[in-house]
C-alpha cells in the first residue's frame, strides 16, 4: 500500500461506485484485510454535472467532489491535480448508452483521459474497471475465461473495452503509472438502478426470460465482493502490469439465478410469487444479436436486443489468480447477495414496486 491514503474514483456515484466508496470508508466487515480502514485515508471523487450523488452525502469531508464529464480532458485534470501519491481506482463507463458512438467516447477514450491526467499529476497507482466483454462468450459451456484468455470482443461494447484495457497497458508500459486492468461480469447488489429492480419484478410476476433452457452459465460479482477485489488490486504492489478477473466463486446458470430470487420473494419477502417463467428457444438470442449488431452498424442502440441477445450464452471466469496473488476471497455468494439486494430494495424502494 503506498503511504499516501488518498485515493481518487471515478464512477463514485453510480452503483458499483457508491458500494466502492462505502468499503474505502467503512472497510469491509467479512474481509479480516480490509475490516480497518486507515484514519488518514481520503477520497476525491468525479461526479457527472447532474448526477444523482446524494449517497455520498452522508461522508461529509472524508469525500472531496470535482464536477466533471470523462470525455473532458480539463475535468480530468481538475480531478487530478494536487494527488500525487495518490492511488486511482476509474470505474466510469457506460454500458447501456443512448448512441453507440458513446462506447468509445466514454469507456475507451474518457478513460485514456482520466489515466493519462491521473499520470501527468503524479498518481502512483490505476487500477481500471474493465469488464467479461472483451472476451466475449464462452465456446462452450464448461469453458472459463482466465487473464490469458484472446481478446474476441462482443459488439460496441466489448470493443471500446478491450481498447481501453489496450491504452491503458501501454500508459502502464510507457513507465508513467503502474496501471493493472480488473474484469467484472454482471455485478448485483445494494445501490442498484431500476432497471435490476424490474427484472425481480418480473421474477416474481413469473415473466423472467429464459431462453434455450436456461442451462448457460453467468458469471456474476456481487458488490462487496467486486469492491474487495478492487481495493486489494490497490494495496498490492506487484499487481501493476496485470490482468484480475473478480466475480463470485464460481458460475450459476440462468435457471439457478431465477430460481434463487424466486424462493427469496416468497420465503423471506412474503411475495406472492406466479412461478412461470417467459421461455423463449435459443433463437430469439441470435435473432436479438443480429438485430443488436444491425443497429450499433448505423450507430443506434437498444438495450432490451442487446441483453436479450446474450441471455443464452455463457459468459463464465476463473477467479484464482486473484485469489493467489491479490488475496482475494469472495466471501458472499448468489443466495446471501440477492437476500441483501432485495432487502436494500425494500428499505430504499418501499418495495419492488416503489420505483421503476
């Protein structure tokens, strides 16, 4: 761990930030490594202009704010002005965007922005949020992604990552910062936007997709334990230079998913539960991908093809060189964190159908 206790996130603000934000401040109560959190520790976070960042509030002058857009090469260096010494932990990016053009501005060249003011001000450490999708889908079901996994990207998305994870090697390579690169799957937990909210709702209301029998494997991360990953990347100093998957333990299937919100709602949250499900063959998610890959050709994108286009696949990784050389334990798994999402759910939301 370097001497300086300042750390500097991007993405503060949106789900993973905020639970980030929590762990940095409040450690991490499961993980005997990060149960302490230093005294002297700080953080300065980046908040879009507009965005909702009332979850940071409660921090007070622990949190230091810079308004700013990543695509905006002066915003960045507001933000990194003053923090040398300091460790980055970027985890903005856009996933589901209004024009497919936005991949690239944001995820490839607005974090190409934020590293590069990030070095220039003397920032020590980078430790940059990528994602499953520059790996694309599994080739088959048993078949698990490693750090020397190709690179196969999976459409706009997976590109502007799999650029991004490239800008930053070379950042890493050209000796201005000691970079590494963090690859997520699907993450759930508190702090969640509507959109996970409605897909419990339609859990319950027995209208989940399954598509082609549901048998595919998804890796998923829940929050605490994608935050563990991320800061132990930061504490450990031989990191810099390499690639960390971080997710759960091991893969679910999709039936296995649905199957664990389902008996939640009706054991411990009362719900009224139908039981179907919206079966739907293995075609609808090719179908959804061309359709998927048609728009992003001419710059447009909808995420219910998108999401529905991957709802077959198997998207699945190996987390033990995290385990080996970061220490990273993932100690909750899919039935424990869904239990926590939904409560959080009810207490934030009144309910799954308070906010949509």
């Amino acid at each position: 761990m370097h001497s300086n206790e300042l750390f500097i996130v991007t993405g503060a603000a949106g789900w993973l930030g905020t639970g980030l934000v929590r762990a940095l401040l409040e450690g991490l109560a499961e993980v005997p490594r990060l149960k302490e959190v230093p005294a002297s520790r700080r953080l300065r976070v980046l908040v879009r202009p507009g965005e909702d960042s009332q979850a940071l509030q409660e921090f007070g002058s622990r949190i230091e704010r810079v308004e700013g857009d990543v695509r905006d090469t002066e915003a960045c260096k507001r933000f990194a002005d003053g923090a040398e010494g300091a460790t980055l932990i970027h985890v903005a990016g856009i996933i589901h965007p209004k024009w497919a053009s936005e991949f690239d501005a944001i995820n490839h060249i607005g974090t190409k922005n934020v590293v590069e003011a990030a070095a220039n001000a003397g920032v020590v450490h980078a430790v940059v949020m990528s994602s499953n999708s520059p790996c694309g889908n599994n080739p088959h079901m048993d078949h698990r992604f490693d750090e020397y996994s190709p690179y196969h990207p999976y459409m706009g998305y997976g590109r502007s990552k799999m650029k991004m994870e490239m800008a930053v090697k070379g950042l890493h390579e050209s000796g201005r910062i000691k970079a590494l690169i963090v690859r997520a799957p699907w993450f759930y937990g508190p702090y969640q936007p509507p959109r996970q909210t409605l897909f419990f709702r339609m859990v319950r209301d027995g209208k989940a997709p399954i598509v082609g029998g549901g048998g595919g494997f998804r890796s998923m991360a829940y929050i605490e334990n994608l935050s563990q990953g991320l800061i132990l990347a930061a504490m450990t100093a031989s990191a810099a230079g390499n690639i960390y998957w971080i997710a759960d333990e091991r893969a679910y299937t999709m039936n296995e998913i649905v199957d664990t919100i389902e008996r939640l709602l009706r054991d411990e949250f009362g719900e009224k539960v139908r039981g179907g499900r919206l079966r739907l063959p293995g075609l609808a998610s090719e179908v959804a991908g061309v359709i998927d890959a048609s728009l992003q050709a001419v710059g447009l994108y909808h995420q219910k093809f998108h999401v529905l286009s991957e709802m077959n696949k198997t998207i699945a990784c190996k987390v033990e060189r995290a385990k080996l050389e970061l220490g990273y334990q993932p100690v909750v798994s899919l039935e424990e964190g869904m239990r926590r999402s939904l409560k959080w759910v009810y207490e934030n939301y009144g309910g799954l159908d308070g906010k949509s």
